[in-house]
C-alpha cells in the first residue's frame, strides 16, 4: 500500500483560523534550535531579520527543543539555552507582547501533527535531504530516528499555525519545499484544502557571517574555536580581543567589491561591518577603502560593541530572572496554543480521530 493514494473523500469542516489581521501581509512562523553559544550569524542572518518582520506580519517565534535533541543534548544546558535564546531575542528587539515566543514542547500539538506528517511523507521524499545526510555523516546506522523526520516535525511547526511565510536560510530552503509536498499530498488525500502552501522569505544577500578564524567557514554554534565567532552573550572587552585576534592578510583594505576576490577574511569583515552600520557591502568597502586592518577593527570593535552592548546587557538583566523569562514563555505558550489547537482538531476530523461532525 504505501505511497499509493487513498481515494478522495469529503472534505472535513473547516474552521475558519486562517490569519487576516487588518494590515497584515500574512502569519509568519520561525524556529531556532536552543543550542548554545548564539552569536552575530544567528543575529545578522536570523534574528534581527525576524525584528524587522515584526510590523508587517502576525508573528510566531518557536524555540525547538523537539528538533535539538534529535542529537544528544545535556538536560540543565538544554534548559539554560532554551532561556538563553528567548533573552536573545527579546533583548534584541522580538515583542513578546505583540508576538507569541514560545517552546516547540509546550505546545504539544506540534508532536502530535507531526506523527500524523510521519505518516504522509515517504521515505524517499526524506532520503533526499541533504541536511540528514550532513548531520548523520558516515555513521548513519547510529543518527536518531529523529534526526531523520527532523523535516517532518519541521512541517508541523509551520502547518499547525496555516503560517503563510517562513523566513529560512539558504540551508532550510529544501525542508520548507518538503513541508510544501507534505501540505498539498495532506489535502490531496483527504481531498480537502486545509493546509495553505507556506511561502519562504528568503533573507537578503550577504548575511551570511563567516568564522573570524577562518573566512570559508561558516560562523558556527558548534565550532570547537570560541575564538572563531562572537557570542551574543560576549562583553565589550571579550569582542574587542575576537575582532583584534580575527584572521586577516597583510593588505590594506581594497577600494572597491571586485578587490574582495580572494580575500575571504576581508570580506568577511567588512560584510559584517556593513550589516552593523546598515550600510550595502558597496559603501561600507567605498567608507573604508585603504585602510589598515589595525585601524578597520578598532572601528569594527566600535560598532559591534554599540549595537551588541544593549542587547548583551538587556540578556543578562533577563537571565538574572529566569522565572521572568518562564513566565514570558508560559504567555507565548498559551498564545500558540490557543491557535494550533484548533487547527489539530480539523486535522483530526479529516483523518478520523475526531467525528466530522
Ligand atoms: P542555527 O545556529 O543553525 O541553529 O541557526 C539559527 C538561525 O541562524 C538560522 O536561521 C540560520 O540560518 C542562521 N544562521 C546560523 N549561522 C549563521 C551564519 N553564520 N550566518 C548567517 N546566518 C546564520
Ligand atoms: N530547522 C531550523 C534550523 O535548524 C529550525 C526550525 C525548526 C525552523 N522548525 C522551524 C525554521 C520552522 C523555520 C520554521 O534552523
């Protein structure tokens, strides 16, 4: 029987949850793993991006400590992260007021759509993600289930609030398709339109933050070197010793983008210089042509320390009232839940969990 398609039957009933808040171009749901050391790539090429969405979409921030532990994660730390990442984002600018912050395991009706994805996805949809084979790396036979319908669960996040956009990376383009396939198959199958097709936001060019140590490899969580990323946690003194011990070459800075060839390092920076300053790769590179690298990072130090100060101060303010930010979460909780549960229930009618009537 599997992969072959069930007959089409009457659509369940459906009520009416879609997002139209007047003025909104549509519902937005976003997920961040509560992995530690969050830093300026997770800032410049995620967050700060979701700030800026804030005023112009319904707005659903999910902290997935479902999809961490798909490998292994120290129970105390996974709770102390979990805190660190909702600080993060709300001392950088996410109102949890206006928006719902919350944990992926609070609202249970994440896990429980995501079984029921289990079931509509095939195999071969999920042998072709790259990122399972990237993480399960040779030792296949040893990943975690989890690992490997990691996308699925990935699909409930968004399917279970009929978000319209999801602001992805580069890298989770291919499992937003895949919650695409599983959206429409869902209401091929059941012949219904119950699910809407998620569209990605894909984030503008250049906000791709690169190791300071290293300018081919991407700024990273998990990089053994905690000199090769600044934390959102880092101090003042901490960012001025990372951006003063950052890899560079012997030149001085070029006067045009074309001079960046071959200088990842350079580019790097000066791309990270440009995203502070809110300035295009073009006029951060025109700002500081023919400058010394000594000089450029004092200036860089500078500006991270300005724009990462508040933020870094504002987290630790909430990290010493960790019952605040658990407090916060409970609201965000009750928020999303209060709209994913319904949404369950029409699944469940559609599937035949639920009467339909
Ligand atoms: P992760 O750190 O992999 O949990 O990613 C959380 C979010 O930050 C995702 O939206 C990533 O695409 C983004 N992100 C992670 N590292 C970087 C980086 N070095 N540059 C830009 N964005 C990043
Ligand atoms: N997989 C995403 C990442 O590693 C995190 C994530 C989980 C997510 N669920 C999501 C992102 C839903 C967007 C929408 O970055």
């Amino acid at each position: 029987m599997s992969g072959s398609t069930p007959p089409a039957r009457e659509g369940a009933p459906s009520e009416d949850n879609r997002p139209s808040p007047a003025g909104l171009k549509g519902r937005i749901l976003s997920g961040i793993q509560p992995t530690g050391n969050i830093h300026l790539g997770n800032y410049l090429g995620a967050i700060r991006n979701w700030v800026g969405l804030q005023k112009d979409f319904e707005c659903l921030f999910c902290i997935v400590d479902l999809h961490a532990i798909t490998v292994w994660q120290d129970p105390q730390e996974l709770t102390r992260t979990t805190r660190e990442v909702a600080a993060a984002m709300i001392a950088a600018g996410i109102d949890p007021a206006a928006n719902a912050l919350f944990v992926q395991s609070h609202v249970p009706a994440h896990a429980q759509l995501a079984w029921v994805f289990n079931c509509v996805a095939r195999l071969g949809w999920l042998n072709r993600m790259t990122q399972f084979k990237d993480k399960a790396g040779k030792n296949r036979e040893n990943a975690s289930a989890g690992l490997y319908v990691y996308p699925n669960l990935m699909a409930a996040d968004i399917l279970v609030y009929k978000a319209t956009h999801v602001p992805v990376g580069e890298d989770q383009k291919q499992h937003l398709e895949l919650a695409r396939d599983i959206a429409q198959k869902f209401n091929n199958d059941y012949g219904v339109a119950l699910f809407p097709q998620p569209e990605p936001v894909i984030r503008g060019p250049g906000m791709r933050v690169m190791s300071l140590r290293d300018g081919s490899k991407k700024m990273s969580k998990s990089d053994p070197s905690d000199f090769s990323r600044i934390n959102m946690t880092d101090d003042a003194e901490t960012i001025a010793g990372k951006v003063r011990k950052a890899t560079t070459d012997p030149n001085p800075l070029p006067d045009s983008v074309a001079g960046l060839e071959g200088r990842a390092e350079a580019a790097n920076l000066l791309n990270i210089y440009a995203a502070l300053t809110d300035q295009t790769l073009e006029q951060a590179v025109a700002e500081q042509a023919g400058q010394q690298f000594s000089q450029f990072k004092a200036r860089l130090t500078e500006t991270a320390v300005a724009v990462l100060g508040p933020i870094n101060a504002e987290m630790k303010r909430l990290m010493n009232d960790p019952a605040e930010i658990d407090r916060i979460l409970a609201k965000g909780a009750a928020k999303a839940n209060s709209i994913a549960a319904p949404v369950l229930r029409e699944v469940y009618k559609t599937v035949g969990f639920l009467p339909a009537v």
